[in-house]
C-alpha cells in the first residue's frame, strides 16, 4: 500500500498540493495529519499530512486476505465486489464451515482481526464487508424472516416478545425490517453483551 507525504502552510494547503498531484478528489483520499508546526517571527508554519488513496486500500486488503487465508491453511478464492460503495471481500474456500464457525464466529473474528491490521496501516477506520459463501447474506435473511414471522404473532396477540441476545449489527437488521410496521414497533433493551431487541404491539 503506497503512502503520499505533502505539506503546506495549514493543512488545508497540504491537502490541495495532494489532490494536485495524485489528481484526485479528497473523498477518495484517506487523509492524516502527521505534524504541525506553528509560525513564529523567524519561521513560517507547516503542516505535514501522509495521503493514502482509497482503490489502494481496497486493493491491499484483497490481497492480505488471500495471504491470510493461505498462511492459515486455506485453499480460498477472494471476490472483490462493491468497489465504488463499502467493498465487499467475498470468500469461496475449500472449508467454508469452519471459516465461518459457529454463529458466524469466526467470520466476525477474521473481520474484527482485518480491521485492526489496516486500521493500524492509515491510522482510521475503514468501512469493508468480509463475507463467505454469502453466509451473512443468508444470515441476514433468516434474521429478516424471524423478526416478521414474531412481529405477526406480536400484532395478533399484542402481547410483546422478546428475541434472543443480538449483536448491533444483528439488532439493526430486525429495526430496519420492521421500521415501516403499522402495527408493531421495536426498541433494543439490555447491555451488551446481553443486548436484544423487544417487539411492541402498537396501540390502536
């Protein structure tokens, strides 16, 4: 992954001098400053900022999959998908099982490891969806499912009913599904780990 070093008197400067050059738009830059020095009589002041393009970022993360897969013992293929929005890292391997783990385990730990190594790498967060065998799609069907199956029994009886433990991600899937309901409505309860959402009947 190529990293881009520019100054300027304020930040804002540097930044230009970096799109100038990399000819590119800032929201496709990921962008941290490194130094600050102020002016003073003698001397002027500086900023220096380190630039890292986005495709660059998408691109190493593929490509640090495929060696983390391999070093783990994996024989896996990596589908890149979604480039232009939060890209998408889908896996085929030859045992999709225990990659996924069970509940989706080790998936999230893969994901969670990823995301701390590029993290480290340019200094921020960086939104990316690592998938296998469009496991969590599946996952997020049944989750999609259950909540309308539960949210009909809620509506009929109007006695309100509570899934099991859900993480936020999980818990904003049931939100979503639901949001447009006339007749039930959901909030999350709890603290995490135990957090899960309620389905209400709503009042006539």
């Amino acid at each position: 992954m190529e990293k881009h070093n520019y100054t300027g008197k304020t930040k804002e400067e540097a930044i230009i001098n970096a799109k100038e050059d990399l000819q590119e738009v800032e929201e496709n830059l990921i962008i941290k400053e490194i130094s600050s020095q102020k002016g003073g009589l003698f001397k002027s002041s500086k900023v220096e900022i380190e630039v890292v393009e986005k495709r660059e970022v998408v691109k190493y993360i593929k490509e640090y999959l495929i060696k983390l897969l391999k070093d783990l013992g994996f024989n896996a293929q990596v589908e890149l998908k979604n480039k232009e929005e939060v890209p998408s890292y889908m896996i085929y391997s030859d045992n999709d099982a225990l990659l996924i783990g069970k509940n989706g385990k080790n998936l999230k730990a893969l994901s969670f490891y990823i995301g701390l190594h590029i993290n480290k790498m340019i200094g921020k967060n960086f939104k990316f969806v690592i998938d296998v065998n469009e496991y969590n799609k599946k996952h997020e069907k049944r989750i999609e499912s259950l909540a309308k199956k539960v949210a009909k029994e809620v509506a009929n009886t109007k006695i309100e009913a509570k899934l099991d433990y859900m993480n936020s991600y999980e818990r904003r899937i049931v939100h979503n599904a639901l949001t447009n309901n006339k007749k039930v409505y959901t909030e999350s309860e709890g603290e995490e780990p135990h957090r899960c959402v309620v389905i209400k009947p709503k009042e006539d």
